[in-house]
C-alpha cells in the first residue's frame, strides 16, 4: 500500500484512541475517527510481542494488510485496528469475517462497494 494511506506517528495513533469511537470483538479493536484534513483513508496496524515471535506477528499484519486493500472506505477516516492474543488461532477467511464486521459496525465503507467480490 501507498505511504499516503498508513498512519506512522505515535501521537497520530494516540489522538486515534483518546477519541473512543471503538468498534470489536473477541479477535479485534477498530479504533476510527473522520479527519477533514486528508483527502483518502488513512490506516494503522498494531500486534503485541504477545502474540507471538516476528513471524507470527507479520503474518497478521499482511493478512489484515490485503483484506484493507479489497475494500472501499469511505474518504477522510482514520483506523487503527489492534489485533488480541486470539487471533492467533483464525484463518484468513476468518480474518476477513470478523474484519468485515467491524467495518459495517463503524461504517466505514462506501455505499455499495464491492467489497465482498473475491
């Protein structure tokens, strides 16, 4: 993905989380706010050294990496979605699934994108 949609800085991920507006479940947090600043969706992934060694952790991010890249956001949002000790355990399709809920909880997705065609 392009630099133009992560999200680097600490206090950006900080100002993310104070604001509350959370969405998860038992695999996931989604953190987002609306930000008229930006003029695209902006993204930020976090796994704990909990989870696992390296390897593990990278294999979440780049799964949860292309299932972002398959949807339609909405513009000028943020997210930053944390992923729990749980997650471990799903596959990719799983993955997808509960991701997906997440994003219609907090509706972040374009009116009728096609984000379910594979």
């Amino acid at each position: 993905m392009e630099k133009k949609f992560r999200i680097k800085k600490n206090i950006e991920i900080q100002q993310l989380m104070q604001r509350k507006q959370t969405v998860g479940n038992i695999y996931f947090i989604l953190y987002y706010q609306e930000n008229h600043e930006i003029t695209n969706f902006r993204f930020a992934l976090s796994v704990s050294k909990k989870y696992g060694k390296a390897h593990k952790r990278n294999l979440i991010k780049r799964r949860l990496r292309e299932i972002i890249k398959t949807y339609d956001f909405k513009d000028n949002f943020e997210f930053f979605i944390v992923a729990r000790l749980k997650a471990e355990s799903l596959s990719f399709l799983e993955i997808k699934q509960n991701i997906d809920g997440l994003f219609k909880k907090a509706n972040l997705l374009k009116r009728g994108s096609d984000e379910n065609k594979k």
